[in-house]
C-alpha cells in the first residue's frame, strides 16, 4: 500500500511542477516581474531566477512522473517548496499585495490575503507529498526500480536477485 501512496505523492508533485512550469514558459518578463514583486531576492540574480525557474520546475515534474532520482528530485521539490512558503509568508507579513507567480504572471487577486492562506496551504500539502517520497521514495511504476533494482532479503542473509519491483 505504501508504495502506490508513493505514486499518488509522485504523481501529484510532478503533475502540479509541470502544469506551473508550462504556465510560466510564454511570459519570461513577467515571471521576472513576478519574483522582483516579493522584494526578496537581490536585484542582480532575480532575472536568473525568474527565467530558470520554469525549466527547473519542469525538470523536477519530469523526473517525479517518471520516477526517475525520486528522493534526490523530492528533497529538491521539497526545498522549492520550503522557499515558496517562506517567500509568500513574508509577502503576506509585509502586507504586500502581488499575485504568488506559482502558475504563471496573471494580476493580483481580488483578496490577497485570503489567497496567500490557500497557496501556503497547497504548498504545505505539496510539501507533505515530498516528504512521504524522501522516507519512502520506492513506488511502483517507477524508473528506479528498473535502473536501481531492490534485492529482497531471504531468510538465511543472502539476496535474492531476481526480486525487481515495477
């Protein structure tokens, strides 16, 4: 059971990072904008950030779908998803009032605050999904279970090597 849980947490961490990578990818200048309008980072790496952020996301999707590095590619989901979290919270504690950037640049909402609550707690479900794939990251229908196959123990110590999950 708990490796089809760590599909479920795969597949919704995955399917979430590409469908906001591909909402970013037709406006780079306002995913620039949109990560300026927290007034976090230093002015001089915000347009890094701001144009290599989708292909990140997506890479990361990619690769949970696929079950491809699932632990490597949860701990760095999990840590985008620390600074999201971080960097709404600190936009919400300024009382800015910006759209989050998390599926593309649209205008601000019409209740920020109210919408800082649900995104915070999209990206602590989000988190929690990540951090079920770093204790667990075995799942079924998973690339790393061809490319990294799990020997089963037997009874008296040796390896069973035939034993691969798919």
């Amino acid at each position: 059971m708990r490796q089809w849980v760590g599909v479920l947490a795969r597949l919704i961490v995955g399917v979430v990072n590409i469908v906001a990578a591909l909402s970013k990818f037709p406006d780079p200048a306002g995913n620039v904008r949109q990560v300026r309008a927290f007034q976090i980072l230093p002015e001089s790496i915000v347009p890094t950030v701001g144009h290599a952020l989708p292909t990140v996301e997506l890479v990361i999707g990619a690769a949970l779908l696929l079950g491809l590095l699932t632990r490597a590619f949860a701990i760095l989901a999990a840590l985008f998803f620390i600074a999201f979290i971080i960097g709404i919270s600190a936009a919400w504690a300024r009382g800015l009032e910006i759209n989050c950037g998390c599926f593309g640049s649209h205008g601000v909402p019409a209740n920020p605050q109210r919408q800082y609550a649900i995104d915070i707690a999209r990206d602590v479900g989000l988190l929690i999904c990540c951090a079920w794939l770093i204790v667990w990251p075995r799942t079924r229908l998973a690339l790393d279970n061809l490319l990294f196959p799990h020997h089963e123990r037997l009874a008296d110590g040796e390896q069973d090597k035939s034993a691969v999950e798919v």
